[in-house]
C-alpha cells in the first residue's frame, strides 16, 4: 500500500464547481496507517547531565513558530533547561530526517527559548516561552526541535514508539557529550505553536497523551466503537481498515452509517485465529459513493462473545485534534446506532480507503481535504 501526503487548494466560494480526482486504490483517511504493527508505546529519554541533549526531527510547514509543547516522562529534579529550533544536518549530499541529524545551527536567527521543568512535572505536557524571536518558514523544511540539558536538570522527556515508527516523517534523537547524536527509531511526540496560539499540524508528528486500546465484544456496552468521520468533499470507498490489539478475534463485522444510524455498507471480518497486534484490511460488500459536507459513522461490532481490541491514540487536548485534522476523524461508541457518544479528544484507528475524491463548491463543508499518510 503506497503511502502518500496530498494537500489540496481551498475553492473560490461562490463558483458552482465539481471535478473528480483518482488516486488509486487504498488512499487512507488520516488516522488509520501509522507505520509499524506493534502496538504503540513510550520512549524516554534521559537528560541528566552536561552535554546531553535530546531533539525531535520533522518536516516542518509553512508558518511563523513561537512555542513548542513536550510531553514530559518521570523528573527527579526540576530546573529551567535550553530548547532550540535547529536545522537539520545534511547527510551524503541528502538533506532530510531520515538521513540528517540536527545540525546545531539555530534554524532562524533566533530560534531559542526555555522550558521549566519542575521535580511534580511527572507525565504532563509543558509549554514552552516564547521564541527570542519568532521564526518563519516559508517552505516545507526538515528541521530539528532540540532540547539542552542545563543547571541541575535529571529528568525524561517521551517520544513515541512502537506503532508510530514513522521515520519517513518524523524522529527522535538522544545524544550526550561524547558519542553523538542516535536515531531512536521513534516518531516525534510535540506540539508547535504560532504567535497566536494556534496549533501547527506536522505531519508524522503524533502530540499523544495516551494510547487507548479497549476490548469489548457483542455483550460490551457499547457494543459498536469505531469512528465518527466527517468529509468535506465527497468520496468512493471500497474498502475499511484496522489497528487492532492483542487477543482480537476477528469474528466481526464493520459498519458504515449515517448520522441517523441506516447502514450503508458492510465488511465482515472473518478470521479465526487471533493477532498479536495487527493492521487489517477488508473490502465492504459494496463500493459507497458518500457526500461532501456530511458525517458518517464507521463501527466495529462483534458478533460474539469473544472480545475484539480496538487500538487509538489519545490526543492532549481537542484543539491539537482540531488542528490536525479539523472533525475529520474521531472516536465514537453507541449502543444503538444512530445514538451516537464521541469523544472529541480521541482518533481510534478504524477509518475508510478510498480510490477517488470529488471536489464541489455546492457541498456544505467543501473546501481543502485532509491530507491522507
């Protein structure tokens, strides 16, 4: 399955427009495909002693940087510690995070701040100061997150591994005065903000709190979880896919509703055996067409007794939701389908794979499309 990142242009409002766009087979929404099939977890890194450092390394969009948010492990002692934005090191003649490093050199003339960390700060995320000055980016840029160890600083900061090992996107990176910098293998586990307060989607960049992977089956109450999707411009779906957890019988059905709870389409999973942790993909009896400017629901539901994991991933707050993917993609339960409970702070990997797009200016909600990784 081939992984892609779209971005597509806002519509002159007021033109009565539509125009379809093929991508090929097994596009998937944003939320579902996050790398590897284990199940995703923490990595902590120690900073706590002179010289040590540890950074995040991403594609960095277009906009003017102030502050960042770091989600913090377990600190021993608390003290106000240097972060930096840097520039990424180039790497036999490759400049890029999968290849470079950070290089050192302040990304912006100054891109610098602090962060106080203190001794209570155990698992919380924690924001930045402000930048010296702030920094703009006027073109996608790999570039580096770097956080200093000074004064008496002895404590962890996360990033994410297991599921989130997306390298092509994202890294973190330990280093400490003599051996350099080492790639963890982890996907970057921060938040960027604007001048405004505003958060800056980066993509490959997961800001989670937390990983939820409930187990439920047919008695479960709710019995169907799974995904409220929104889509602004309109789409042919053939297909569902999955990140589910340890011990999941896959005897199960998925469903795709509209908001008033009427199916739409089916995909029966049938699977004897278990799976340790898993992506699974399955075609829906029919092919959909579904409307731009509309919600529709997308529920696993058990046929037995036997329970299913549904893996997610927990985001701090509703606006890094929303900013990384405004009402397109959150977590949804009901014990009757078309009662609906979502939880705004959630993304559960359940989502749809779709071979077109249509773009419309006379659909409510028409307008840029997420992108699809």
């Amino acid at each position: 399955m081939k992984s892609l990142v779209a971005v597509f242009l806002l519509l002159v409002s007021g033109i009565a427009y539509s125009e379809t766009y093929s991508l090929g087979r097994d596009q998937i929404l944003w939320g579902m495909d996050v790398g590897a099939y284990s199940t995703p977890n923490d990595l902590s890194s120690t900073i706590d002693a002179a010289g040590e450092k540890f950074g995040f390394t991403a594609h960095f969009p277009p906009a003017t940087y102030n502050q960042f948010e770091v989600f913090t492990g377990n600190i021993t002692t608390g003290d106000t510690i240097t972060w930096r934005l840097e520039s990424v090191a180039e790497n036999s003649s490759v400049v890029g995070i999968s290849t470079g490093n950070p290089s050192g050199n302040l990304l912006c003339a100054n891109s610098s701040g602090t962060i106080t960390l203190g001794s209570a700060d155990d698992l919380k995320w924690i924001r930045t100061s402000t930048m010296v000055a702030s920094c703009t980016i006027t073109v996608s840029t790999p570039a580096a997150l770097v956080f200093y160890q000074t004064g008496s600083f002895n404590g962890n900061v996360r990033g994410n591994s297991g599921g989130f090992t997306t390298s092509q996107y994202s890294l973190s990176h330990t280093s400490n005065s003599t051996s350099g910098w080492v790639k963890s293998g982890a996907a970057g586990r921060f938040a960027a903000l604007d001048n405004n307060l505003n958060y800056i989607p980066i993509v490959g960049v997961f800001p989670s709190t937390a990983f939820p992977a409930t187990a439920f089956n047919s008695g479960s109450s709710p019995s169907y979880r799974g995904s409220r999707i929104y889509l602004p411009t309109g789409l042919s779906i053939h297909a569902t896919g999955a990140v589910l957890g340890a011990a999941s019988l896959l005897y199960s059905d998925v469903i795709l509703y509209d908001t008033a709870g009427v199916g739409l389409a089916t995909a029966t999973l049938n699977v004897a055996s278990s799976l340790t942790v898993g992506k699974l993909v399955t075609l829906f009896d029919t092919p959909v067409s579904l409307s731009g400017g509309s919600t529709y629901y997308l529920m696993l539901k058990p046929r037995g007794t036997q329970n299913c994991t549904l893996n997610g991933l927990g985001m701090n707050t509703a606006a890094i939701a929303n900013a990384y993917a405004p009402s397109y993609s959150r977590s949804a339960t009901a014990t009757t389908p078309g009662t609906w409970t979502v939880e705004e702070n959630i993304y559960t990997f359940l989502n749809l794979l779709y071979d077109s797009f249509t773009i419309s200016t006379t659909a409510s909600g028409a307008g840029a499309f997420p992108y699809v990784q």
